[in-house]
C-alpha cells in the first residue's frame, strides 16, 4: 500500500481556452467590446450598416429591374432600372465611337491592359522591353488604331520655304505624303551635315554629332512614317470618342507624362541653376495657381481666337496638355516632398563614391525618395483620375458626361434612371480606384521590405 | 515711299491671318469642310440628347440637320458639339461652332452685347403651371389659394407674383434652391403646383412615377422665345439660317410634307411652285440650290413633322402645340413668304 493517493503519470490533455478569450467570441470581445468607449462604437456602427446597407440592397439588387426595353419596363419600380444601363453600355464605354468599328478601342484596350499587367506584375520577366512597349510603342499604335492613322502631314522644314507641296501637287503613296517625305529626307540629310560642321568648328567630335542626329531623326522619321501610312482603318475622329475611352485616355495619358515630367521639375526646382530654378518654380507656381477648369476652359475655347486662322489644334489634344501639364506640377511637389526627406548625407556619400549629378539621383536619391512618397503619387493619380470628369466642360464626354446625357432621352425618362446612372458611375469609379489605391499598397510594402521590422 | 508702304502692310496682313470670326463666310467655309458644325446642349429632353444608337436627335438636332440638308442635301453632314449654358457663346463666337441651335432664349441683350444674331423663334416657351390631374383644374386662374412649388431667386419667382397678382389671387410660395429639390417637393405633396418653363414641365412629368396623373395647364405666363443663333458679321450665312426655319414653317402652312414633297412638285398652285423652286431661282438668290427646300422637306420634314416627331403628340414628351401652331391654325408661328 501506498500512501500516495494519485500521482499523475502523464501532461494532462490541453484544455480549450475559456470561451471569453479565445473562438469568435474572444476575438469580438477583445476587439469590439473591449470597454465602454468601444462598446459604444461598435453599436453605433452596427446601426449605422442597419441603416445604410437594406436601403442600398434593395435599390441594387431586390427592388431593381433587370430586363425590358423601354422606359415602361422601370415606372413603377423603385430600385435601379438596369435595362437603361445596359442600352446605353455601348455609349458609356465607347461614347459616339461608330459601332462598326468599336473592335479597334477594344484591341487598345486588350493591349494596354496585357502591358499594364505585365509592368505591375513583379513576377513577369522582361521589364525592360516591356516598358519599351507600354510607353513608347503602345502610345502610338493607341492613336493609329483609335484615330485611324493617315496623319496628312505637309511640311517639315525645307517645305516651308520652298513650296514642294505645290510642285508635287499632293501626290501619296500608300497614303504617305511624297512631298513631305522628300522634305523630311533633305532637311534630315542637312540638319545631320550642319550638326557634324558644327561640332567640329567647335572642337568636338563631329562624327559622334552626326551620328546621333541621324539616329534621333531616324528614330522621328519612323515615328512619323507609321503616322502618315495608310492602313486603310476609317477615320475617327476625336469627336466621336466617349465614355470610359474618353476617361481612360485623358487619365493615362495625365498619370503616364505626370510622374517623368514632375520628378524633372521638382529636381528643377531644388537644383542650383539659376534659370532651370526659376523656371521650374514659375512652371509649378502657375500651374497650380490655376484651377483645371480654367486651364481646360483657355484650352478649347480661348486657344482658338489667338491661333492663326488655318491652325487647329484637336479638342482633345488640348484637354490632354492641359490635364498633363497641371497634373506635372501637382506631382513635382509631391515628388519635392520626397526629395527633402532624403538626408543630405546620401548624395554626399554618392558624391564622395565618384557619382555623377545623374547617377547620384537615378541609383541614390530618386528610388529612396519615391518609395516614401507613394500615397502621395498615387492620391495624385487617384485624384487626377476623378478630375478628367471636368473634361464634360470642354465638350468632351466621359464616362461621367456620357452618362448626363443619357438622362435626356426620352425613351428612358423614368424617376430612377438618374439614380441608376450615378450609382453605375460611382461603382465604375469606385473599382478603378480602388484598384489603385491596393496595388500601391502592395507597392509599398514592397519597397519598404528593407525598413520593416 | 508709297509702294513700300504697301508692301509693308500686305506683309503685316500675311503675318497677322484674320481672326476666324470675320474670316471668309460662313457658308464657304462650311462647303470646304463638309460638314456643320453646330452647337447643342448637353442634353435636354426632346431638343437634343443621343439617342440608343448614339446618334443625336432632338428638336434643336433637326434643325441643325434642315440646316445641312440644305446645303449638301444630306442630313447626316452636320458635327454636334454639346455645350454648357455657360459656354455656348463662347463656342460661337470663338468659331468652335457655326450655328448654336440650344434651346437658347432671344434677350436684347444678348442679341446686342454679344455679337450675336438670333435666326428667328422656333419654339415659343414661356412660364406654366403643372397640377395633379385629381385637383381637376382646367385653367391657371383657378389656382387661387394654391400653393406653389418654385425655384429660389429666378424670374420664374417674379413672373409668379406678378401673374398671382394681376388676376388677384392668392397663393403661397414653397421654394427650393435647386431644380431636384423642387420636383421632389411637388411629388411628395408639399404644394399643389409646379411652376417653371413649359418644356421644362413636360420633361419633369416623364420623369415623375406616374406620368399620366399630372396635367399641364394651357396659360403660359412669361416670354421664353428660343432659338438658333449665329455669330453678326456674316449676313449670308444669317439669311440662309433664317429661311432654313421659314421655309419649314411655309413648307407646313402649304401643306408640304416629307411624303409628298414629289407630288408637291407637280402642284399647279405658284407658291408652292416657287417653294420647291420649280419656278424661279429663289435659291440661288441665297447661295443654295434652287430644289434646297425640297432637300429640307424629304430628309428633315416641315416645322409640323419636326415638332410633332420630337416634342409633339408623335414623341414621348406630347407637349401641346400651343403657341407654336401656325398663325393660320390659332397660333403665332409665322413665317413670311417665299417668293
């Protein structure tokens, strides 16, 4: 007999944890109920969802209409009329664009989409080409396959004094302007003697001069040359364009040429010669003194009675240097921000290394002071994105103007179609910058990974 | 000295090219681009709004497309450009457009200060009241003791008392700052009567959840005269703008229809022998073809069809002619004669 009554042999089995610390309940009690303070919150913002969210249900999805044709089919409805959507979804993505020819907008689409995709993915390879293609090659393959190409072009340089227009009478080939040509190859062919004489008369090497105007006007004549072919796609003009391809092109077209031009302009803005100093700040200054309405209003109808009367300049054009402008000086200050926040030990270093001005900002600078400022550039793009609505007042229709003016059809005159219409713009809006706004997120944690703990 | 002189300024001339306002007419400058390029709205309900096919159409539209099927006997030859109340003149008299056809109201004001010339008034609009059809009024001087419905700080509020007080009757204003706000208020009951222009009610009972139960009532209170405009300075492309609409008022009054316009045309009756230019050469006379109101007629329609198509009991807004009726059918749309 022992008189040892239990002993025990083996770790007791692990038991649950009380049920207020762990499980749903736990989580709930330690996140939402923590104290009185949250406990007041959280009640608060249940009743705000219980509010909110049946109300916006039913007008999306229990009360809405989800088929017809007519006005009709949505009178006595109180929720969304989404046949009037979905009538008008042509109009809405491609605005007056022939419907006939609505394959090339989405050809652009399918392209800068794949492009986009393999930019922002880390994982796909090629990056350096690929970003050759989205910026460069894609720019223009956009504008021939949306405008049709066949750019009519008529002088370059010697063809504005002498008349070789006149003397060859317009004659084309395939579309290309022979008069312009022959101008563009003697002008190309002088403009690369002068560069190489000059060089030389100056003491430098010619040779290289000569090599790299060539270089610069073969790349241009290129450029121009897949302008000016016909590809036999009918013309559409900018006019005819709309909806979301009005948006998606004055908002890429801003983003893309915003970032280059605004990292330029804020290095311009801190940098220690005099007049590339004062320009930059009289370039930000003006620009951001002057509201885009302005601008875009200047722009379309102002611009016109200075221009010379034969000179027209394309509507949209002028949207997008106004919108690409602005946006360049909002984004320089952004970019400053970042550039501040650089110690100024950094370039000394870069310097003391042996770096150059350039390759101080381009390996030193630039990708520490960038990484900081993402939400700023991003808000931008975000904010510069909603603003191309503004375009409405320049007779320009987006997504948003495209909309507005299929409230006045009378076919689809009904007590809900404005609600529909705003609420499929707010969602469309909603999704491109909300997907912005993750993928910058996802940037910077990337970029931050080195300060991260 | 004198001949340098004149070399002098014929070179300050080639340096400094006319504005586009006052650059060669109108119309040539129209036939060398091919198309018109006329100014509408936004959207407006039954003047001009892209329809599902994306195409414009509208009241304003067609005049524009008469327009163009006078000059290139096709109504498809015509580029809209939609514009805010705000820019509208601007986009005339910068040349952005060549004819604003936006349901725009003829002042003395604007018809003076802003160097513009109005083409004549196609649509009468003036200030009305709408009721529900339950309240079973007939007529505006049986509101007495109504409460109205209005937007704040507009002649429509001015307009109001002045009628309410000329008739001696009673009334109580309920008034909103925005156009929304006011329709809503009227839906929901705070007062009897919405008052606002005439097209404008029309297109806010399409919008209310039962059309069918309000009535628009047949006075008309105040003077809204729309029309096309033009920029001054270009006397030819105004005349051919005024009897583009002239001719599809004397087109209705002579019975001249898009369906039988080639029968029309065998007609022994002078004037409309001189209408569709079988006799004389009245076209000519105006830089056009001698057939171009035939070309209006069998693309576009007379003033009639273009209404009754658009506006009228033909469309979805079934807006009463009212005024707009010729003269010789009770109305004031007069036009003088083509001859």
């Amino acid at each position: 007999m022992s008189d040892i009554a239990f002993v025990r042999k083996e770790i007791a089995p692990m038991a649950p944890p009380p049920l207020a610390v762990g499980g749903i309940l736990g989580w709930m009690r330690k996140n939402l109920f923590s104290g009185w303070f949250n406990i007041a919150m959280t009640v608060m913002s249940l009743a705000l969802i219980a509010l909110i969210l049946p109300p916006l249900l039913r007008f999306f999805f229990f009360d809405a209409v989800w088929a017809g044709d007519s006005r009709e089919a949505c009178l006595g409805a109180s929720g969304a009329c989404w046949p009037f959507i979905k009538a008008k979804f042509g109009q809405l993505v491609y605005g007056f664009y022939p419907i006939a020819e609505r394959w090339r907008p989405d050809i652009v689409f399918a392209l800068g989409a794949i492009l986009l995709a393999g930019l922002l993915i880390p994982r796909v390879p090629f990056k350096r080409w690929n970003s050759i293609l989205f910026f460069g090659v894609f720019p223009i393959v956009a504008l021939i396959f949306l405008g049709g190409g066949n750019f009519s072009l008529n002088q370059f340089i010697i063809g504005r004094i002498i008349p070789l227009a006149a003397m060859l009478q317009g004659a084309e080939l395939f579309g290309l302007t022979l008069s312009f040509w022959l101008d563009f190859v003697v002008s190309s062919v002088l403009i690369t003697a002068v560069a190489y004489f000059v060089a030389n008369a100056l003491g430098a090497d010619g040779r290289f001069a000569a090599r790299a105007a060539a270089a610069l006007l073969i790349g241009l004549g290129a450029v121009l040359l897949t302008l000016d072919f016909d590809f036999g796609l009918v013309p559409v003009e900018t006019r005819q364009w709309g909806g979301l391809l009005v948006t998606l092109v004055v908002s890429v077209t801003g983003i893309v040429t915003s970032l280059p031009l605004g990292i330029l302009l804020a290095l311009g803005r801190r940098s220690h010669l005099p007049i590339v100093r004062v320009f930059s700040v009289c370039f930000i200054e003006f620009w951001r003194g002057v509201p885009l309405i302005t601008v875009l209003f200047f722009a379309t109808y102002m611009l016109p009675l200075f221009l010379p009367g034969g000179l027209t300049i394309d509507g949209l054009l002028r949207a997008l240097i106004g919108v690409a402008l602005f946006s360049a000086a909002y984004m320089a200050e952004v970019v400053r921000g970042g550039l501040q926040a650089i110690p100024k030990g950094q370039t000394e270093a870069a310097n003391a290394l042996g770096l150059g001005y350039w390759q101080t900002m381009n390996k030193v600078v630039m990708p520490q002071a960038l990484a900081l400022v993402i939400p700023g550039i991003v808000g931008n793009f975000i904010g510069l994105f909603k603003d191309t609505t503004l375009v409405l007042i320049v007779a320009l229709f987006d997504l948003l103007g495209q909309i507005r003016a299929a409230f006045s059809d009378p076919s689809w005159a009904t007590p809900t179609t404005l609600f529909t219409g705003f609420a499929f713009a707010g969602v469309v809006y909603f999704i491109f910058c909300f997907g912005m706004s993750r993928y910058s997120m996802f940037v910077e944690r990337r970029t931050s990974a080195g300060r991260r703990r | 000295m004198t001949r340098m002189w004149k070399v002098a300024i014929a070179a300050a001339a080639l340096t400094f090219p006319a504005l586009p306002a006052s650059a060669a007419g109108t119309l040539d400058q129209v036939k060398s681009k091919g198309f018109i390029q006329c100014g509408v709205s936004q959207g407006i309900i039954g003047y001009s709004a892209p329809n599902d096919k994306g195409e414009w159409s509208g009241f304003d539209v067609d005049y524009c497309r008469a327009l163009a099927a006078a000059i290139f006997n096709d109504p498809n030859k015509v580029k809209f450009t939609p514009l805010s109340t705000k820019d509208r003149f601007t986009a005339l008299q910068s040349g952005e457009v060549d004819i604003l056809s936006r349901n725009t109201t003829w002042t003395l004001d604007r018809d003076t200060k802003l160097g513009l010339n109005f083409v004549g008034t196609t649509y009468y609009d003036g200030q009305g009241f709408m009721v529900k059809k339950s309240m079973k009024i007939n007529s505006a001087l049986e509101l007495s003791g109504a409460s109205v419905c209005t937007q704040t700080g507009t002649t429509t509020e001015l307009n109001l008392a002045d009628y309410f007080r000329n008739n001696k009757m009673k009334y109580e204003v309920v008034a909103f700052a925005t156009v929304d706000e006011t329709i809503k208020a009227y839906e929901s009951g705070r007062c009897d009567v919405l008052t606002t222009d005439a097209s404008q009610l029309y297109s806010t009972r399409l919008k209310l959840a039962s059309p069918d139960d309000h009535v628009i009532l047949p006075e008309i209170i105040s003077k809204e005269p729309l029309g096309p405009v033009v920029r001054h300075g270009d006397d030819q492309w105004f005349d051919i703008a005024k009897w583009t609409f002239f001719a599809m008022l004397d087109a209705e009054e002579l019975g001249v229809s898009s369906k039988n316009v080639e029968e029309m045309k065998k007609s022994t009756n002078p004037e409309i022998r001189r209408l569709l230019g079988v006799e004389g050469s009245l076209g000519e006379g105006l830089g056009l073809t001698n057939d171009w109101i035939v070309r209006i007629v069998s693309k576009v329609g007379n003033y009639g069809e273009v209404f009754d198509r658009n506006l009228g009991a033909g469309s979805k807004l079934k807006i009463d002619r009212g005024y707009n009726r010729l003269w010789t059918k009770g109305g004031i749309q007069y036009a003088p004669p083509v001859r």
